[in-house]
C-alpha cells in the first residue's frame, strides 16, 4: 500500500499537481517526510499539508481487522481449501480432517522410521477416486534421496484398498497418477521447482511431497497452489552450543548442557529453528524403548499430541485413536532409542562373522 500512486488517491488537484512538481509520486514519497519538510518542499501552509497527509495515510494504511472477521475469513478459507485425509483416525480427528490445503506440513524424525512410508500412503490417498475417498488428482513425489519405492507403493496400495487395486487396470492407473522427479542435484532440485509449478497449473495436482529437505523451500508453492504441501526432514546430533527447548520453555540452557548426554535427547531436525518458523504443521516420528511414536508437534488448531504406530504391508497404522497430550521439552525432543541400538546390534554381528571369515 504504500507505493500505491498518489494520482490514483483522489487528492485536490491543487496539491496533486505540487506533488508530482515536486517527484513526489507515491505514498511513501509523502509519509517518509516530517510536516515541516512537506512544507518546505511544496511551499505550502501547514493546513495544507496536514489535511494531505491525513488522506494519504488513511488510504494508504491497511483496514483493521476484528478477530471475529478473521476467524470468518479462516473457516470460509478451509471450507474451500479442505484437507487431505490420512486414514489414521486419531491424527485427522486432531487435524480437523487431515493434511491441510495450502500450508506447509513437515515430518520429522531419524531415518527408517517411516516418513517416506507415509508420504507414499499420502500420495496414493491424493490420487485415488472421490467415491474411494481420495481427492481423485495426481501427486507430484520429489525424490531427493532416491528412497521411492514403485513396488513399495503398489504393495500399500493393494493392501490398503485391494477392492480397488484389484480390479483390472487399476493398479497401473493409480501409479500413473503419481510423477515422480529425482534431482540429482541442488541446481537440478531448483529447477524442478519451476517445473513443478508448471505441472500445478497444467495437472490435477492433489499433492506436492519433497522426500528429503534437502535444501530450504519456502511455503510459497503451497500459497500458490492451494494444495498440501508435505515435506520431510532429517535429523542430525545436537552440539552442546545448542539448545533443543525453545525460549519460553522453563528448562535452562545450564540445565540442559549438565544433563546427561543420551540418544533421546540429542537429535534435533537438521535444518534448524529458521526452518521450523516456515512450515505450518510438524509431525515427528520417533523411536522410544523399540515403540514408534508421532507427534503432532506443531499445529494452529491442536494441541501437542502423541500417537504410538507401527509400519504394517498397508503403510502406517496408528495403534490407538487417542492421542495423549505433551507439555515442557517432550514436544520438541527427538528420541531415536532402539532403531539405534539395533543397528548397534546388527552391525557388531556383522563385524564379528567379518573377523572370523578374515582369521
């Protein structure tokens, strides 16, 4: 607003045309002054200048707004935008309907704890048929890490809908809806991004994956398509100068460098705080005692809620509907205890049949 152009804000003509003599063209021109200086500079009175101001910045300022229009304005939008259904009953209950059109969901959480099993589900959830209850569109899956797996999805599918795949042509039909890109690199990840939005308006695009964050994307594309954008990302170990909890958590940063150094407490999403202001919805996968869990971490409309799951032929299962609220530093901890230890296990073994067919 404050570049719209002084000759299109109905000022008297007398002043109007001082103002363009003078190369003051827009309302910032104008507003960027002090009174005194618009006087000196136009070699006017002060009444003159008093009531342009007040014109000026009447039209250039942005209305207020209550909160019972924007609250109006959010549901309005919601009713047109809709959301992605997941199938985990608890997780959709607590997401009022599921993956939300147009904003920017992330998963987060230690490798082989089932973020691309759920992207692929969500991908095959986008392009199903409506009266399957799918959003009857295509999916683009952006590849980043080479981890899509086509006989993966169609086991999922033929699972999680066998009425549907099944039926002959089907299954084919289903993974033709779904493209997939593999950028190879970061200058091959930021063209596909140009590439992607052509396909958002030439496609029935229902659905935008980026497996894994791999370089920072802002929400634009999700604005821009008004479609769920889901991306995921990595983990990493924390250093000591960091802090996991956040400024307003109660624990200290004395606290949490004394603490002991254990796998439960020390992973952290790889691409920092800067990128958790970016993204609207965080669900973090996790690892606790060999049990999984997902958390609805970070969300406008539900509190922090935690899920136990397990990865089935179908995708992911949630085991109960009913989420249990956290509080404090769990919400944003990531624990990886068992998945870690496993390969601990698996690897020493491993190392031990080496050294006895090296003797």
């Amino acid at each position: 607003m404050a570049n719209k152009l002084l000759s299109e804000m109905g000022l008297p003509k007398s002043i109007a045309n001082v103002f363009t003599a003078r190369n003051l063209l827009t309302a910032k021109d104008v507003l960027s002054l002090t009174e005194f200086e618009l006087m000196e500079v136009l070699d006017v009175g002060l009444a003159e200048v008093t009531s342009a101001v007040a014109q000026v910045s009447e039209i250039a300022c942005p209305p207020y707004q209550t909160v019972l229009f924007l609250l109006e304005q959010r549901i309005k939008n919601e009713f047109y935008s809709g959301h992605l259904p997941t199938r985990l009953k608890g997780l959709d209950e607590v997401l009022c309907g599921g993956i939300p059109f147009g904003v920017l969901t992330e998963l987060v959480g230690p490798a082989g704890i089932g973020k691309t099993q759920f992207c692929m589900k969500l991908s095959l959830l986008a392009s199903l048929p409506a009266k399957f209850g799918g959003l009857d569109g295509r999916a683009i899956y952006v590849d980043v890490e080479s981890k899509f797996s086509s006989r993966r999805l169609i086991e999922i599918g033929v699972n999680s809908f066998p009425e549907l795949f099944h039926m002959e042509g089907m299954a084919q039909e289903m993974a033709g809806r779904i493209l997939v890109l593999k950028p190879a690199s970061l200058a091959e990840f930021t063209d596909s991004l140009q590439q992607i939005k052509v396909s958002l308006l030439q496609h029935e695009v229902k659905l935008l994956v980026i497996d894994s964050m791999t370089a920072l994307v802002s929400g634009s594309l999700a604005e821009f398509s008004q479609i769920p954008v889901v991306v995921t990302n990595q983990v990493r170990s924390q250093s000591r100068n960091e802090v996991s909890q956040y400024c307003f958590q109660a624990q200290s940063r004395d606290d949490i460098l004394e603490g002991p150094v254990t796998f439960d407490s020390h992973l952290v999403p790889a691409l920092g705080i800067h990128w958790a202001h970016a993204v609207t919805i965080r669900l973090v996968l996790e690892v606790k005692s060999g049990e999984r869990f997902m958390k609805v971490a970070k969300s406008p409309i539900s509190p922090p809620l935690v899920f136990p799951f397990k990865i089935t032929s179908s995708g992911i299962s949630l085991l109960t509907d009913a989420g249990v609220e956290m509080t404090g530093p769990q919400i944003n901890t990531i624990r990886n205890q068992g998945l870690f230890l496993t390969f601990l296990i698996r690897f020493n073994t491993f190392m031990g049949c080496f050294h006895v067919l090296c003797m």
